[in-house]
C-alpha cells in the first residue's frame, strides 16, 4: 500500500494493535512478542505520519493504565502524571506502556494531534469476564492476593463512546484515561461477578 497516499485521505487513525496479555504465561518470549505486537506498529504509524509533507492525521493510540504501576488498595487511588512511574521502574507493564507510548512522539513532535488512551481492564461480551466465567459458573472463583488491590475496568460501550467524544473534540490531545468510577477492589469485583451467576465466593 502506498502509505502517502492513503494519509492525503485520512482524517484519523485509531491504533489499536497488540497481542492479548492474558493469552499466556509471561515467560521472556511472550514479553517480547507483547512489546513487539505493539511498539512495531506504532513506530511504523507515527514515522508515516511524520513523513507525510501534507496531511497529519490524528493518532488515537491504546495504552494502558498500568503504566502507573502496581496500586496495592484503592485508598487514595488517583490516576494522574504526577503518579507516574520512574522508567527504572521493574513492572513489566509499566515498561511496556512506556515503550508503547514513546513510539508515538515523532508523530506528535511532527504537527500531528496525538491522543493517548489509557485503558483499564474492558469490561464486555468476550475478555476478561469470558475467561473468568468457566471458574466462578463452578464455584471456584474468588480474590486474588489479599484482594484490596484495585481492579480499573471500563465497560465496552463506555470505551466506545469516549472513542466517539475524541473524533468530535479537536482540544483533546496527549493522555487520557479510561476508568469506571469508583475503582472496585479485587475482592469487591470477585464478590459481584460471583453474584451475577449465582455462585458462592470463597476460594
């Protein structure tokens, strides 16, 4: 494809490339191909956008919160730059979204309106949930840890309809996150979905 081309009659583009986290154990391969699936794309995206002499499409790109590390409770639990983790910091996740989000910097230091979404866990028909539901439909679901970590989610359809308020606000640009409120501990989303298919909860 003629990558010049299809820019002069592009108005957006939504990247949402990457290999499913939860697809499979984190061994060094797996980590790789998870950067690899994301951070390739992107810079192949954003280098086309900076080369283009005419038209600078806007970037929406997907991120994840868990570029602010590892939460231990939801007191206080506040998602903002200033939260951010130092890039020394040991979280594979962290470095990931890291990596993911640098890939975009040539497209917005080239004029391009560059707009970052930090998902939290999509809730929604497949995912997550569906992954989860074999073990809780039998009783065997519960919290993991000691369960006062928070679990950010957002619904599908939320996360659809931010995507819509992007395309139709033209001031939006840089980070943003996407996260229910309030953010649920893992206990409490354990205890809900247990709920919902009539199962006890106490593994």
């Amino acid at each position: 494809l003629n990558k010049k081309r299809i820019l002069e009659t592009t108005d957006y583009i939504v990247n949402l490339c990457g290999k499913n986290l939860a697809d499979k154990r984190w061994d060094k391969k797996t980590k790789q191909v998870l950067i690899d699936s994301r951070v390739h794309p992107t810079n192949i995206i954003a280098q086309a956008i900076t080369q283009s002499q005419g038209n600078k499409p806007t970037l929406i790109n997907a991120s994840g919160i868990g570029i602010y590390g590892l939460q231990p409770d939801c007191d206080g639990l506040v998602y903002t730059e200033s939260n951010l983790t130092s890039g020394q910091s040991s979280s594979f996740l962290v470095q990931l979204a890291q990596q993911w989000e640098a890939a975009t910097h040539t497209a917005a230091t080239s004029g391009s309106r560059v707009v970052i979404v930090r998902f939290a866990v999509v809730i929604g028909p497949g995912g997550v949930v569906k992954k989860l539901l074999p073990s809780y439909k039998v009783g065997l679901g519960g919290k993991i840890g000691n369960g006062r970590q928070p679990f950010a989610w957002i619904g599908l359809y939320d996360l659809l309809r931010i995507f819509d308020f992007i395309l139709e606000h033209q001031q939006i640009e840089g980070p943003i996150n996407c996260v229910a409120t309030p953010v649920p501990s893992q206990t409490e989303f354990a205890t809900t979905l247990a709920a919902a298919v009539g199962r006890p909860h106490f593994i």
